[in-house]
C-alpha cells in the first residue's frame, strides 16, 4: 500500500470528526402576551407573565430588567419593574398622573445578554377618581342569619366571606350598602370585608374586616290559636303547629281558680295535649310557649279558660 493511502485509513480510524463550532446565543426574551391592568384604590395593578423560553427556545437564565411604558396621547412614562426571572409578575404604581385619561400599557423584558424582547400586548385602562372603600362595616346577627351594613352610596359592592379558620372568598355583589347573609350558622366564628367596585377593571381598596360569632337568642314565635274543651275528666287543648325549623316543642302552664300559672307539661312535640289531672267544678286556665333546640322560649299565648262540670 502506499504511503499516502495508509496515512488517509490512519486518520480515518484513529481521529474524531470535530464539528462546526456553534454561534453564540442571544438569550432574548420572549414577549409577554398576557399583560393586564386595572385601578385598585389610588393604585393601577398591572399583571404578566415573564416566559420561561427565549426566542431560540431555551431556557431563560435571567432577566437584567423589565420596563413598563404607560402612554396616553403624547405623553409617556416609563417604570422599573422588580423581576429577575420567568413567572408571574405583579406591579402597582399610583395612579394620580393618570386619573381622567385613557392609557395604553406594554412591558418589555431585558435578558441576561442585553437584549430586549418585543413590546407586549397592549392593555387599555380608563383611569378616574378613585372609589370610596366601604367605611364602618357592621355585623348583627338576626333570626336569618348575619345582616351586614356599611358606609356608602348606591353602587355595586362584593361581599367577601371567611368561615372560621378558612380563607376569604367571594360571597355575594349588593347594589346598596348593605346585605343579608341567609347562610351563614349559629355558633360560627365569620369575617367580612367589603369592596366597591366599577366594572371588572375598577375597584377600591377593601374594606376593614369585622368578625362576628352569631349565636341563636330567637325565640320562635308565640302559638296562636289554643282552645280549651272540656270532657269527662280531662280537658283537650288544641292549638297551630309551629314551623320554624329549630323548633323543638311546647310547654303547657296552667292557672287553677284564678291562682300563680304553672308549668303542666313540656317540651311536648305535637300541638294537642290532654290534661287528665282536673277536678269537677274548678275552674282552669292555660297558655303555651314554644321553644327551640337552643332552649330560647317564646312569650305565652294567649289565656283560655275553662270550668269543669
């Protein structure tokens, strides 16, 4: 063989191929594409989402800046936003500069190279006074649940709600300074806060929370309707059913010859009771109360009287 044929199956073998040497990367961010706005208070609330890739689809390794550009007409205003990395990003600043105006918002991202992605998608606020924050929020409990009242004019509210050791969600909307909360229990630890709001991109500050442990002291209403009749030994007591839905049942007093009233019977689940324990010429009187399962007791009926033959 010759030379020159064993040198190129030498160097076929023996060596590695070395490949082309790759060009650097430019680590330039990705757009965001999920910018929002909205007014909260005296503050407007930006929101994005930093990508985790580059343009070249890698891994973003860091960020040397984020700028917000808030523009409206010819006038413009640049922020510094704190982000290092990808993810979630909120930002407020004040909003005085901007109240009555309509302004137009886009970030950009500065990778760890110096290179800027492109501007965001755009987000549109108008900005206008802020909104009062609800002032002196009250709390009572009532037969239906827990009323709630505050300072404020006709607008729409949210009503925020946390249950004991649960955190805070979002009850209910009212159209004036107040609210009935029909759901909540007896003997519960409950805290409400309030927020004005304008649409869904204009909202105050909240409100102070207020805590309340509503507990039963209701009593159910008084029974109506109590006859007396009497028969051969006993006198019949009739009377309408209670329907509340912590009733538990009815005590039964009663007077004899005009003396003190005194508990007969009870608690009694049906609305008859038959008094077996009279005498023959006496004269009875009786009045009724209904209680609940807290042990509160209604006011006394009406008095009916009888006289046994």
């Amino acid at each position: 063989m010759r030379p020159a044929a064993v040198f190129a199956v030498l160097w076929l073998t023996g060596c590695a191929y070395v490949a082309d040497p790759k060009p650097p990367t430019l680590e330039i961010p990705s757009r965001v594409t999920d910018l929002r706005a909205s007014e909260y208070g005296a503050t407007i609330l930006v929101g994005f989402t930093v990508p985790p890739l580059t343009t070249e689809g890698l891994g973003l390794t860091g960020l040397q800046s984020v700028e917000l550009r808030v523009a409206a007409g010819a006038t413009a205003q640049s922020y510094k936003v704190p982000a290092t990395g990808a993810g979630a990003v909120r930002y407020d600043f004040p909003a005085r500069d901007w109240v009555g105006r309509e302004v137009t918002l886009a970030v950009r991202a500065t990778g760890p190279k110096g290179k800027t992605s492109e501007w965001s998608n755009p987000a549109v606020l108008a900005v206008a006074a802020p909104l009062p924050t609800p002032a002196n929020v009250r709390t009572v409990a009532v037969p239906e649940g827990v009323r709630l009242t505050w300072n404020g004019g006709p607008r729409r509210y949210w009503i925020f709600r946390a249950a004991n050791d649960a955190a805070a969600t979002k009850l209910a909307e009212s159209d004036t300074a107040e609210y009935m909360d029909a759901t909540a229990d007896f003997g519960f630890t409950y805290k409400y806060f309030v927020q004005a709001v304008d649409g869904a991109l204009r909202q105050s500050e909240i409100s102070e929370v207020v805590s309340i442990v509503p507990l039963d002291t209701f009593p159910p209403a008084v029974p109506v309707g109590l006859t007396a009749v009497a028969g051969v030994n006993t006198i019949e007591l009739a009377w309408e059913r209670n329907t509340e839905s912590d009733f538990t049942g009815y005590h039964i007093y009663r007077s004899v010859d005009d003396g003190a009233f005194e508990r007969v019977a009870g608690p009694i689940a049906e609305p008859t009771y038959s008094d077996r324990a009279v005498e023959p010429g006496k004269k009875y009187a009786y009045t009724i109360t209904a209680v609940d399962n807290a042990s509160n007791e209604s006011a006394r009926s009406m008095v009916v009287d009888v006289t046994t033959p």
